[in-house]
C-alpha cells in the first residue's frame, strides 16, 4: 500500500533544506538574525568602560555559499551582454562583488568606549533589510515548490 499524498508532501517538506538555495536561504537567516544579536549586545554595551563593538565576518557565509556551489548546487549567474549597447557587470577580479567593509578605527569616549550608537542603528537597519529581502525570497521559493507539488488543476 503506498503512502497518502499528505504524508508525501510532509515528508518533502521536511527535506526542503537539501535544496541549495533554500539551504543557502535558511543559513543566511541564520545568520542574519546572529547579526543582528551581536548588534543587540553592542547597544546594550554603549556605556561599558572599555567596551569595543563586534561585528560578525561575512567571510564565514561566503565560504559556505562557494562550499554550496562546488557541492552541485546552482552555479552563479553571469551578466549577458547580448546587444553592443548593453553595460557589463560590475565585478573585481577575483570574481567577487564589489562591497565596503567597516573600518578598522573606532571612535572612543574618555572611557574607553568605541560604540557609536548611530553605526550599530545603521548595521541594524541593514541587516533587517536584508533579513526581510532574504525572508521574501524564502516565502516565493516556497509558494513555487507548493505549487509544483500541487499538479495541474482540473
């Protein structure tokens, strides 16, 4: 006797994380919201003697995603210049996209405190951004996946 259609269903749904880009979708939540705690406890630090804000290295997810790809996942996507009047991508050399990372100075107080409230609302700000694109994103692979599962409608 084979399993009900539900059953099936739940046990895909289960496995949704062997997919590479809902793997890569969950793990940059993950992260994301471990961003986002670590700015918490730099807050609640700003009047700490001493204290020095951390930041959390996207290094660490980057190694993921390329350990992802190599793995067979979805290979990167790459700009088709398909007419003369068409710009081309914007990348380093190493293949990379192009991003700005923090400073290596701090401001400090007579304390000895270097977090400036006004960069850690605005790291804040970014991640929540990305959180909700990257959030966005999930829900639509998710909508896709439950409608491939549902068939054609009669």
């Amino acid at each position: 006797m084979s399993a009900s259609p539900c059953l099936a269903r739940a046990a895909i749904a289960m496995d949704l994380d062997r997919i590479p880009l809902i793997g890569m979708l969950v793990r940059r939540m993950d992260f994301l919201g471990a961003r986002q705690r670590v700015i918490a406890q730099n807050v609640a630090n700003a009047d700490t003697p001493g204290y020095k804000p951390r930041e959390l290295s996207e290094d660490a997810f980057a190694r993921e995603v390329s350990r992802e790809l190599g793995r067979g996942g979805a290979a990167p996507v790459a700009v088709a210049t398909t007419t003369a009047g068409h710009m081309q991508g914007t990348r380093v050399a190493d293949g990379s996209q192009a991003r700005s990372e923090r400073s290596g100075t701090y401001e400090s107080t007579p304390s000895g405190n270097a977090v400036v409230i006004e960069d850690e609302m605005t790291r804040l700000a970014e991640t929540q951004m990305d959180y909700d694109t990257i959030t966005g994103i999930y829900r639509k692979q998710v909508a896709m996946i439950k409608t491939a599962l549902r068939g054609p409608s009669a």
